[in-house]
C-alpha cells in the first residue's frame, strides 16, 4: 500500500517537475551580431516557476537599447513578459512550448504580436518577433553560447 502511495503521489509530481525545467534549454548568455549591432541576451534557468532575462544591444561602443523579460508560470501556462527599455511589461502567453522552442503570442499587441526561441542544438539559439505571420514583418537573431563582445572602439 505504500508503494502505491508513493507512484500515485509520483504521477501528480512529475508534470510539475517537468513544467519546471521545460524551458531550462533556453538558459545562458546568447550573444552576435545583426549588422552592425552586437545582440546579446542572458537568461536564468527555470526557479520557482519564473526565467529571468535581459537583452542588450550595442554598437560603435554604446548601448543601443534594452529590455527586461520574463517567463513565468501563470495560471498553469507559461508566459514572456517583455519590457523594452524598461517599460511596462507586454504579456505573450505561450502557444507552444516543446523540447527546443517556445512560441508566445498576443495578437492585440502592434509589434511584435509573437516571439519565438527555438535552439538549433547546444550552442545556437533563433530568436524572432513578428506581425503574428509566417510571412509579414519580422526581426531575427541567431546567437551563439557565450560568445566574445568586439572591442569597444
């Protein structure tokens, strides 16, 4: 009877376990450049339900813009939570989350309307937002793992 127990008390653990570290992949310092503009984004791994993030981007030696981001687990979803340049937080619930990618979404935002992460493999990650479509307005990165800045001017 204890054993059942405990695999009855396992079944409910493991979805949690589970939605914690489902987004781990995303985990690290990103960075490259997109033009003349070095990119670099740094997230935390998955804690308590919440991935902490911030994006950075510089060039000639000056930042350039940036942005506060969250993932956070609400009402049993996940959902990014954006601040570019430090503003109020947009919110994208997600509309997919899989092994490697993640995709949010809020089609009453002008721009972007939905973000995308998806890892290529270990050390690649793809970032894009767009207008909502596979073919409309849409701006991408791809970063490499822990990658050098180039020297400031």
């Amino acid at each position: 009877m204890k054993r059942l127990s405990m695999l009855v008390g396992l079944m409910f653990l493991l979805p949690a376990i589970a939605q914690a570290g489902e987004l781990d992949w995303l985990a690290g310092h990103w960075c490259g450049m997109r033009g003349k503009t070095f990119n670099e984004e740094t997230w935390m791994a998955s804690r308590g339900g919440l991935l902490v993030g911030m994006h950075r981007d510089t060039r000639d030696g000056k930042a350039t813009g940036f942005e506060f981001m969250r993932i956070a687990r609400q009402d049993g979803q996940w959902v990014f939570l954006a601040q570019p340049d430090g503003g109020a937080a947009v919110a994208f619930p997600a509309t997919s989350v899989t092994a490697d990618s993640a995709e949010f979404s809020n089609p009453r935002h002008d721009f972007p309307r939905r973000v995308i992460y998806r890892r290529v493999d270990a050390d690649t990650l793809h970032a894009r937002v767009d207008d909502g479509t596979d073919t409309g307005q849409k701006l991408e990165w791809t970063w490499k793992r822990d990658c050098e800045a180039p020297a400031d001017p």
